[in-house]
C-alpha cells in the first residue's frame, strides 16, 4: 500500500516514522522540507506536490495545525482533490489534523465527490507515543472504509476506536483537549497552593500521582513543569486553537458553558505575556510570578519518553 502524507510536525512526522518502520511505501511532504530530512534517510520519498501525491498513492494522510491549513492543501489547484479526479475510485483520504466537524464534512464531501473515501483520524496521547507507535486513534468514517485502512491505523496506533461517522472523531478529540486543558490549569494551582503551602513538591507530585486526583496529564505534563523544561511538544496557540473548537461545537449545541471561557482568556493572557509559541505547561508561570516561586524539583525528565515497546494495534471494541 503506497501512503502518503502531508504535515511532518511535532505529531506529524512521528506518525510517518511509524509508518514508515513498519514497511509501508511513503512519500512525505511539508512546507519545511528540512522536517522531511530523517525520514528521507530512512527510505521515504519526497512529494513534488499534494496533487501528485493524490494521484500517485492509494492513502493520502494530512496533519496539519488548522482546518485553514488542510482547506488549502485540500483545495488548491495543486491540492488533493485535483489529485483525485484521475478517474481512480477509492483512494483514502485520513484527516488526522485537530480540526472542525463541520470543515471535515465539507471535505470530506468533495472527497467522496471523487470516488474516494474520507476519514477523520485525529490522535491522543502526547508526541512520545505519536513516536513509539502506542499513541491512540479516533476514526470516524464509513465503516467499510474504516476496515479497509485499518492496516494504516495499527501501524501508527495500539488502541483503535471507530467512532461513528466522518466528523465524530474531529468532535472527540476535541472534547478530550479540552478536558487535559482543563486538568493542566487546575494541576497548575493544586502544584502552586502545594508550595505555598511549605509542601514538598516531589511529595505533592506522589501523593497527587497515587490518589483519586491522579490524571494522564499529571503524570507527563507535571513532570515537565517540574523539571522547569515545560516541553511537552504542545503550544499556548494550539490551545486556544482547540478551546476555540470546542466553544463552537457546545455553541452549536447549545451548552452554556461556564469553564471553557475562563480557559480561553487564562490562555489569552498567556500568549500575550509570553508568547503563543510558548510550550502549554508554562501557563504555570502567570502563579509563579503572582506567588514569587519558582516550581522546580529535582529527579523530575525534561521531556517524556515511552518506554513501553511497541505492539500491533488493534480496535478498541465498544459493548453496546
């Protein structure tokens, strides 16, 4: 199966590594080719265009940091859809990108108008598993199509989830950001008022890790406020890029939240003072400066690994 894909950033390129290690034919491209370089070495090659990839491979994956972004490479007169009027029915396109529902149906929809089959496909579990194979996949699409690249998906993911139709896994994956944003901020306080307090932080970090206030996030993102590096490969503006998706899906269904508009404008706050290219665990900073501490303690990695071996994916099965 000849892949291709487009968007070889921070989650991205770890994806097509994936790939690529386990055997498939892969032609790769990004506004910076430079972020092609490792992968090239291995034996991956280079796409002169996204129409020429689309007409070339029989999957075609993006990864990309907004629906604006994927609009273009979709729609433009080299883009996939122009790649995709060959004439050839049921090539696979796979939106991985964190993106709008509405924006991949629309797509997805042009898509389909070729004779080929659309899929969102967006991740979850942080870059270190993006890089080891053992990250999570929502799917949402057709399920015909749905089995018909699972071979894709089980060679960049371990737990498999088809969610429904194309659009479902875009509205949970947002969902989920917006809950480890949620638990980034209040982990945030819970670490400062620990300090404050006269506590020890690697034995906040522990008594936090072992009780019922335990979370994904505290056990990769907290080790990194800690350590003082915040690199979790993840930036203040794709923060507000997924709080914003969220808004607008609860806008349209019409949830009144009360939460996710203090998040925005923490957030906001955090850009401005520090830069929207700025790590997301450095939120952290606005308490540090208002309390005058410094979170740090020692023993704690700069950047988190998994150490867990790779293994098959496979579907995770809902019981109905």
């Amino acid at each position: 199966m000849k892949i291709g894909f487009i968007g070889l950033g921070n989650v991205g390129g770890k994806l097509a590594g994936s790939l690529l290690r386990n055997g498939f034919d892969l032609t790769v491209r990004d506004l910076d080719e430079a972020a092609a370089k490792s992968l090239l070495a291995a034996g991956a090659h280079w796409g002169t265009s996204p129409k020429a990839m689309a007409s070339e491979c029989e999957v075609i994956i993006t990864c990309l940091p907004s629906p604006s972004k994927t609009a273009a490479v979709m729609e433009a007169e080299d883009g996939i859809l122009a790649g995709m009027t060959d004439g050839t029915s049921g090539k696979i396109w796979i939106e991985m990108s964190t993106t709008d529902e509405t924006e991949v149906r629309r797509l997805g929809a042009k898509v389909e108008a070729c004779g080929g089959l659309p899929m969102d496909a967006p991740v979850s579990g942080g870059c270190h598993r993006a890089a080891s194979g053992n990250i999570a996949i929502f799917v949402g699409g057709e399920r015909a199509s749905f089995e018909k690249a699972m071979p894709v998906f089980t060679a960049m993911g371990r737990h498999i989830l088809h969610t429904g139709l194309l659009g479902s896994a875009s509205i949970l994956k947002v969902v989920t950001n917006y809950l480890a944003t949620a638990n980034l901020v209040a982990l945030c306080e819970a670490l400062v008022t620990s300090k404050m307090a006269g506590m020890d932080l690697n034995v906040a970090y522990e008594a936090i890790r072992m009780s019922s206030g335990n979370s994904f996030v505290h056990e990769t993102e907290s080790k990194v406020i800690l350590n003082g590096s915040r690199n979790i490969n993840f930036t203040m503006d794709l923060v507000c890029k997924d709080i914003g998706l969220f808004a607008a899906i609860a806008e349209r269904n019409e949830v009144p939240l009360e939460l996710a508009p203090l998040l925005v404008e923490i957030f906001k706050d955090g850009g401005k003072k520090y830069g929207m290219r700025e790590w997301s665990p450095n939120i952290i900073k606005r308490l540090e400066e208002a309390c005058n501490l410094d979170i740090r303690a020692p023993h704690f990695p700069a950047e988190i690994v998994d150490d867990e071996p790779e293994v098959p994916g496979y579907e995770v099965k809902i019981q109905q």
